[in-house]
C-alpha cells in the first residue's frame, strides 16, 4: 500500500507541474532576467529558412477550426495558444521580445489562437478585448526606437469558421495575427526597455549585451557600404569628395510619388543635392507634378 500510494502522490505532481507548465505562456522566466548573459529562445515551429517576411494576408479570409497552419519559406512564425494575451504583463513582454527581433531581422509574425503544433483553436475575444488588445500592442510599439513607423506592422482579428457544410464563423472566435516587416538595414530597433534581440537560427536572441551591439552594428555599415558600391556601379549612384576627404553619395534620379489624384504613375525626375525640400517641391510644382512622399534614403 505503501509503494502505491507513493506511486499516486508522484503521478498527481507530474500531472499538476504539467498543467503549470501548459497555463504558463510567460515569454521568459524572471529569474533568467537577472542573469548578466544572453539568452535564447526557441521558436515553434522552426523555421528552416526565412528570406524575407512580409505583411502578406492569407488567401482565404478566415481560418478553418482545427486546420494546421504551415510556415512558409518567406515567414517567421511564432504560435501562442492565446492565454497570454489577457494577460497583460505577460503579453507585452511578448511584444517587447519579438517585435524589435523581427524589425531587426527577417520580419514576422506572432499568431495567438494556435496551439504550438500549428491547430488552429480561436480565442474568444469581445469586442471591447479587442480594443483594449488593439492599444495596447500600439502604445507598446510607440516606445521603440527608432520610431516603428505604421507601415512596418499590423494587428488583424481573423475569423474562425467552424467544421462540416455549413461553414459558417464561430461567434467571437479569433485568431490574432501580429505581423511585422523587415525594418531598415540601416536601423537597429530596441524596445522600450531599451533591450536589443534578434532573430537567430529559427530561435530569438536577446537581450544583447553592449558589445554584440556593437559588433552588430559594424556589420550592417559594412553591409550599408557594399550596397553603395554596387549602386555606384550599376550607375545609380555618383561619388564625389568632400571637404574632409571622405567619399559621399549622390542620387543622380530618383523614383518620386506624385499626387494620386491627377496622376498614379511615379515619375523620375532630376535630383539637385543642394535643394531644400520646399525649393524641390516648388520646382517640381512648375512641372505640374505634387510631391506627396518620396524615398527619404536618397535624399
């Protein structure tokens, strides 16, 4: 009786550190916070390789419940079976991680509703969830720097439909999808904790100590100093010295978007280094062309 009520005891532990282990969606553990290193996390499912992650929606306009979603070659993935989200602490450490190593990496996405071998379960979400979800993923990403502009992410609300003919969706019942884009090679994005990762290997890396920040940003200048060189010789560029004999660039043209309501096309038109923007916008105005955003990298 003895051996067998040891047996139960044991059985009954494992049993409750297991749903401990379920329940807890934290993005990291506190004590490992403390540590003066570098810390890894494992992304589910790894991805094999990742080129480039865009802000691209499905082709279909809902999820089908139970369905298993498969990363591709051009997205990172990461799954959250959604407890986490009503969790707010929890859930903008989540934010706080994974945004800056997307925007510093390939890009991203975070899909909360799916459970970590890619079945599709929804969250029930209200519509005041909603927005409380919605602002507070948007005030998180206001404290990055440098500042994360709206075109590098998105929060979508996708609907989940149910099994058999009917099809038809399932009252509140979500998955979120929290998308992020490749950020500038020029830039590297921190959070505002002031805390630096990046996307390693399938895994995320982070945060990074002062010296791989350093290293790190020695590698995109000479990244940043290759891709000059190659416009230069594809004749895109020009090089001229300046008065402290350092080599500058200057776009000899450049692709500009012209007002939407009078003309769609982008046109190409000279480009003079020594113009302010408001004398540009005035020569181009006697062209009869409206400036109404332009590549800030070429000028």
């Amino acid at each position: 009786m003895g051996l067998l009520s040891t047996v139960k005891t044991l059985l009954k532990s494992w049993s409750g550190e297991k749903r401990k282990r379920e329940d807890d969606d934290c993005v990291e553990n506190q004590q490992k916070v403390k540590r003066a290193r570098v810390n890894s996390y494992t992304l589910t499912p790894v991805a094999k390789t990742c080129k480039e992650a865009e802000l691209m929606r499905r082709h279909n306009h809902y999820y089908d419940y139970n369905e298993e979603v498969k990363s591709t070659e051009t997205r990172t993935v990461e799954f959250k079976q959604g407890g986490v989200l009503f969790n707010h602490h929890k859930f903008m450490q989540l934010i706080q991680k994974y945004g800056p190593a997307f925007l510093n990496c390939e890009g991203g996405v975070l899909l909360a509703g799916v459970t970590d071998d890619g079945r599709v379960k929804g969250l029930s979400i209200s519509s005041k969830e909603e927005n409380n979800i919605k602002l507070s993923v948007k005030n998180e990403i206001n404290r990055f720097r440098p500042i994360v502009t709206s075109d590098l992410w998105s929060i979508d609300f996708v609907p989940v439909a149910g099994t058999g003919n009917s099809r038809l969706y399932i009252p509140e019942k979500l998955v979120v999808e929290i998308c992020f884009k490749k950020g500038s090679i020029e830039k590297l994005y921190e959070n505002g904790e002031h805390q630096v990762f990046l996307r390693r290997d399938g895994g995320v890396q982070g945060p990074l100590r002062p010296l791989d920040i350093k290293n790190l940003v020695i590698a995109r200048y000479n990244e940043t100093l290759k891709l000059r060189r190659n416009q230069v010789e594809r004749g895109d560029l020009s090089l001229e010295k300046t008065s402290t004999g350092c080599l500058s660039t200057k776009k000899k043209s450049v692709k500009l978007v012209v007002d939407p309501k009078k003309d769609a096309e982008a046109k190409i038109v000279e480009y003079k280094p020594t113009e302010t923007e408001q004398q540009r916008r005035e020569r181009l105005a006697k062209k009869g062309i409206k400036l109404v955003d332009y590549n800030s990298d070429f000028f």
